[in-house]
C-alpha cells in the first residue's frame, strides 16, 4: 500500500528574480536648536547624526554584517550616509547612492520649520495627521510626485539586484511610503519607523511583500 502524502505548510521563499531589500531607518539625526536652521542639499534639510544616531548605525553595522549582503544604498543626504558607514566598513563595500528614495520635500518647513511646527501642534499639523498628507504643508511635494519617485527608486534598486539582498538605508517618510505601496494600506499607515530600525521588503516585477518592519530588537537598551 502507497504511504499517503505529507503536506506541510509552506514557507515563504523570495521568488526566483526577487530582490530583498533590507530598509533601514536612519540613526537619530541632531536636534534643531531655535533660532538656527540645517543646512539644505536640494532643498532638503541635512543634518549629522547625533551621538545617539551615531550608536544607533554601529549597532545597526553589528547586526547586519552576519547577514549575505550585496549592495548598500543610501540617499542624497548624510544622515543615511552615516548610519551606513558602519555596515559598509565592516563589510567592504562602497555605498550607492539613489536619489529618488530621499525623505520627502517638506516646502515651506523645510530646514528648521517642520520639527518647530510639530512640537507646537500647528493646525497644519493637526490637519496634516488627520489626512495623512504631506503636501498640506504650503509648498510641500505633491502627494503623487512623492509615490511615484519612491516606487521609481525602490524598482531601480530591485531591478538592478535580482536574487540579491541589499540593505537600503532610508528616511522615515521614504520607508513608510514603499510599505503602503507594498500593503495598499492608508499613505501613513507605515509612517514612524524608529531610527535605526529595519524594515524588510522582497520585490519582484509584479508584486512587493512585507516581511518585517520596525524591527529593533539590536537597539535594546541603546
């Protein structure tokens, strides 16, 4: 008598051409002091890491080097390239830069505006979380400009990288707006990654899959 067959539940395997992207959130970035304002790069407020951020991307290195990892990227702006210089010295290699996956443009607030406005709860701000809109703020990149160029990004990457993991270093408004395209959730459902955390994302040509977010089990009692 033929044994009967065993089914056993499946497990998740990235599909044959996928590229996994390991989505890491900057390290905290340093405080804005009133009265002064970040220096801008395209427009886009740029400041350093701060001592916490800077422990932040050395534990974020430590976690990461164990893991087979092919390509680091990181953005136009130096908070990402210094969160990922711990993981690239560790494992020789020289990140890439992608410009589409820089933070979103805040407009108006950009530079030293936005962190004031949120701590004061400005009606803007107010409105702007009820709606999940970045672009209510005056000036600010349109809602549709800002999807588009972050599934450009995360497509190039993955498009470049078939079978490969690569470890994307990121911004929190970047992150969080590849994971709703991945989920068809709501803009911002995604929105408040911590610093330093790692989110996961396999891409292929007709379908992204979350595998993890905010993971920040390496940042115990950071």
């Amino acid at each position: 008598m033929n044994e009967p067959r065993v089914f056993r539940q499946n497990r998740f395997q990235r599909p044959p051409g996928a590229s996994e992207l390991v989505l890491v959130r900057h390290g905290e970035s340093e405080p804005l002091v009133e009265g002064t304002s970040f220096p801008l790069v395209d427009g886009h407020g740029d400041p350093a890491l701060a001592p916490d951020g800077q422990h932040q991307a050395d534990l974020v290195g430590a976690r990461l080097a164990g893991e087979p990892i092919d390509a680091i990227y990181v953005t136009t702006l130096r908070r990402t390239v210094e969160t990922a210089a711990p993981l690239a010295a560790r494992l020789g290699l020289t990140p890439r830069v992608e410009p589409d996956l820089r933070e979103v443009h805040l407009g108006e607030w950009e530079g030293e505006l936005f962190r004031q406005k949120v701590a004061d709860r400005d009606p803007i701000v107010v409105q702007m979380f009820r709606q999940q809109r970045w672009d209510l703020i005056p000036g600010a990149e349109p809602a549709e400009v800002f999807t588009a160029r972050v599934a450009a990004g995360i497509n190039r990457i993955a498009a470049a990288h078939p079978d490969q993991r690569v470890v994307v270093v990121a911004h929190g408004g970047t992150i969080g707006e590849a994971l709703a395209q991945a989920t068809g959730s709501r803009s911002w459902a995604f929105v408040g990654a911590d610093n330093g955390s790692i989110s996961r994302l396999v891409v292929s040509p007709d379908r992204w899959v979350l595998r993890a977010f905010n993971d920040t089990s390496h940042l115990a009692g950071s």
